[in-house]
C-alpha cells in the first residue's frame, strides 16, 4: 500500500482533499495532507514550501507518491529535486509541469492556455485573488452546487510570487504522471498538453473532469491514483 502526500493548488488548502481521503484510505492506503506555510509578502514560495514537502517525504518509512494539482505541480518537482530518494512517484493533476527557469506566468501566456486569466484580481499583501463571480464557473463547475458552494468561501489569496518563480524540473529519474482534466477551464486541456509534450509523462490518465476533480469526482480520481500505484508495483 501506498502513502500519498498531496499538494493543493493556488488559492486552495489541505481542506480540499477531505471528499478524496475517505475512498484512498478504504483501499489501504495513507494520504497525507500538509497545510503549506505561511510566507512573507513579496517573498517567493517555491522553495519554502518544496523545502516543507521534501521533510514531509523524507518523514516517512517508504518513499511516498506526491501528488500535485495545478501550481502543486512546482511544488512536487521542486521537492523532489531537494530529495530525490524520498520520492517513489510524481503525479501531476491538471498541474504545471515546466522546465527549468519557466514560470507559471509564461505558461499561462502560452496560445494553449486560452488567453490572459481575466478573473484575477489584486489582494493585499502582494497577493492575487480569483473574482468571487469567476471562482465557481472556473473551478467547480461539475461539481454539486453546495460544495462547490463551501469551497469557494475557502479560497484564500496566493503569494503573487508564485506567478513569477522560476521552475525546477523534476528528476528525469523519478516516474512520473500525469492525470488529465478534459474539462479544465483554469489549465486547459490543450496546455496540460502542451506541457506534457515537453517533460512526457508515463502513463497518462484521462478524467472528464473540472479542475477539482477531488471535489467533483473524487472516487474516480481515487480509482485513478489507486491503478497507478498499482501499475508501479507491477513493473
């Protein structure tokens, strides 16, 4: 059985794999859900919290499978170059997947990406917040309408440094994957692509999904975590 540490995306927190754990931990495995540190305003996060994830996975007695979704992505790759054998697997979920010196910010200016977020909004302390209007139709929108009700009043501002950071590319020698959202409308299908084309993934999975599938598919997405661990144990 596996441990699974999961990385929230922007805006997001531990709280938002709450619906996934149930369906991971009936299967026997352990899922870990770490709230990322608060940091200084201006200060560029990456590292400190890819510092944080690393320590988490070095914590363990088996090397863990780190999951990321959307800008988790840097975070994984990060920490997973500060600890290389304390990582058994990456898993991308819609998530950025960049080169090195690629930032989040060129990636979303990108043709795939559909054009300049229009949504966000500037919140104090040198952070970005989602317009409360744009949060449910580009976040939540297959997901029942009280949770992604109660979501949405969860959402918090994000450092404006993560827009900007530079990337670490993970480890070529790490597996990694990449779990697609065909109905992403914050990381669209056609730049999850684009960046898998540029760093591959092995295998692929593919959810009809929105961008939170752990709030509006979260046994599907636990059934998809599930088969790539077990694919692992097989090689």
């Amino acid at each position: 059985m596996a441990t699974f540490i999961l990385v929230p995306g922007a805006w997001h927190g531990a709280w938002c794999w709450a619906p996934l754990i149930p369906h991971l931990t009936h299967s026997g495995h352990q899922a870990l859900t770490p709230e990322l540190a608060e940091v200084p305003p201006g200060a560029n996060p990456l590292p400190l919290w890819a510092t944080q994830i690393a320590a988490l996975a070095q914590a363990q007695p088996e090397p863990p499978i780190l999951l990321g979704h959307s800008r988790g992505g840097l975070i994984i790759s990060e920490a997973a170059a500060i600890a290389p054998h304390a990582v058994s697997r990456l898993v991308y979920l819609s998530a950025f997947l960049l080169p090195a010196g690629q930032s989040m910010q060129n990636a979303i200016s990108l043709p795939e990406a559909g054009g300049e977020p229009e949504y966000l909004r500037p919140a104090r302390g040198r952070r970005l917040a989602v317009a409360a209007g744009a949060v449910i139709p580009r976040f939540y929108h297959l997901a029942e309408p009280e949770t992604a009700k109660h979501a949405a009043a969860r959402l918090h501002p994000e450092p404006l440094g993560t827009f900007s950071a530079a990337a670490t590319p993970p480890p070529a020698h790490i597996p990694r994957a990449y779990i697609e959202c065909t109905e992403d409308r914050v990381v669209p299908l056609a730049l999850q692509r684009a960046m898998q084309a540029t760093l591959p993934c092995a295998p692929v999975l593919t959810l009809p999904a929105d961008h939170s599938p752990f709030l509006s598919m979260p046994e599907q997405l636990a059934q998809a975590l599930i088969s790539l661990n077990l694919k692992a144990s097989l090689k």
